[in-house]
C-alpha cells in the first residue's frame, strides 16, 4: 500500500515574524510514517513539524494549512490510504502584514478566515471501489481531538467527513509519549486501544488499515 500521512501543527503566519500555531508535537504521525514503513508500504509524510523524518519515506515540508492542502491534493492520487494526523489550523489571517507588527500600546485585532476543511475535501474525492472502476478503493483516516463528548463527536466527524475511521483522543495526549486512543470504523463498534506508546499505537493502527 501507499500510505500519505499528515503529521505536526500548521503555523498560519500574521506577519513575517509571528503566527498562530497550536501544541501538536507531530509525534503520532511521525510514529504512524514509521510504522507503515517498518511493515513494507510506500510512505509519503507531510509534515509540519521540526522533527527528523523516519528513514525510507519520503518527505514533504511544510508550514500553513494552505501548503498542507496543496501537497495532500498533489499525492492524494497516488496513495491508497490518507491518514490525517496533522494538526490543521482551522483559520488563517485574512490579511498577514508584511512586515513585523510593532508594538503600540493599543489592541490589536486579527481577522481570521477559514481554512481548506482537508478531510472533508479528501472524503469527498476518495476513490470508491466498484465493479466499473479499475483503481481500488481509497481509505481516509482521520483524527479527532476532544474534550468532551469524545465518541459523540469523533463519530459526527466520521459521518459528515465520509471517513473510513476516526482515531479520537483527549488534549492529554498532545506531546505525551504514551496515550490511549478509541477507534470507530463505519460499521463496527468503538475499539480502544490501551494506554501505551505511540510507536505501538501506530503499529496497531496500521495493521488495522491494513485489514480494512
């Protein structure tokens, strides 16, 4: 399988110096980028974050989520299965200034605007299989941060979005190096993954896809 996999928090720039980001440490997709690879499939990682990228993949760096639209709609053809990790910010300065904003004194308001919603982009034009198509089908996992209502809203995402599984977790597992994930696929019933390291989570997710 070709596997694209999205990993790190996205920096939407208000000016040349700043910009608003969020605390996604890109270790869980950087885990699932190893995991894939260590199993013998093609990896792409697009990555939004500092660290050093697993050996064997290939790899693509960048910053904002428009950069993160652009190289997943440039891969998305080629891979088998897109899973979602990254950390997208979901709204972008509507004008960033050109130059460093200096400080006043005074409040400073930033219009912000939405970003590209990549999931529901990549679950809406996902290859389904049938007997008229020649490619196989596409498989679009996704990731579901919460603080409340976990599975209530981790399934919302995984029907509005037409995924074929949603990974939900809480903010405990930002940064951390072990953490405990509950998996929804369409058709089946919640599986939680017990607490444990996020290379072992990611071997387990992607033996998961892999029967799918």
């Amino acid at each position: 399988m070709h596997f694209l996999i999205t990993a790190g928090g996205t920096r939407e720039y208000i000016d040349p110096i700043r910009f608003i980001s969020n605390a996604s440490s890109g270790k869980m997709g950087y885990a699932l980028a190893h995991a894939a690879e260590e199993a013998g499939h093609k990896v792409t990682l697009i990555s939004a974050s500092a660290l050093q990228p697993p050996i064997g993949v290939e790899f693509v760096g960048v910053d904002s989520a428009e950069e993160m639209f652009a190289a997943v709609e440039k891969h998305f053809n080629k891979c088998d299965c897109l899973i979602m990790a990254a950390a997208v910010s979901d709204y972008t300065p509507v004008r960033p200034a050109k130059t460093k904003i200096k400080k006043t004194g005074k409040f400073l308001t930033i219009k912000l605007k939405p970003t590209t919603d990549i999931l529901k982009w990549a679950g809406k034009h996902k290859k389904v299989k049938s007997k008229k198509a020649k490619d196989k089908r596409q498989i679009i996992v996704g990731f579901a941060l919460e603080e409340r209502d976990v599975k209530g809203r981790a399934e919302k995402k995984l029907k509005e979005k037409n995924l074929d599984m949603i990974i939900a977790n809480t903010p405990e597992a930002i940064g951390a190096e072990k953490s405990t994930v509950q998996i929804k696929m369409p058709d089946s019933k919640w599986l939680k993954l017990g607490r444990a390291t996020k290379t072992t989570l990611a071997k387990k997710i992607i033996t998961l896809v892999e029967s799918t």
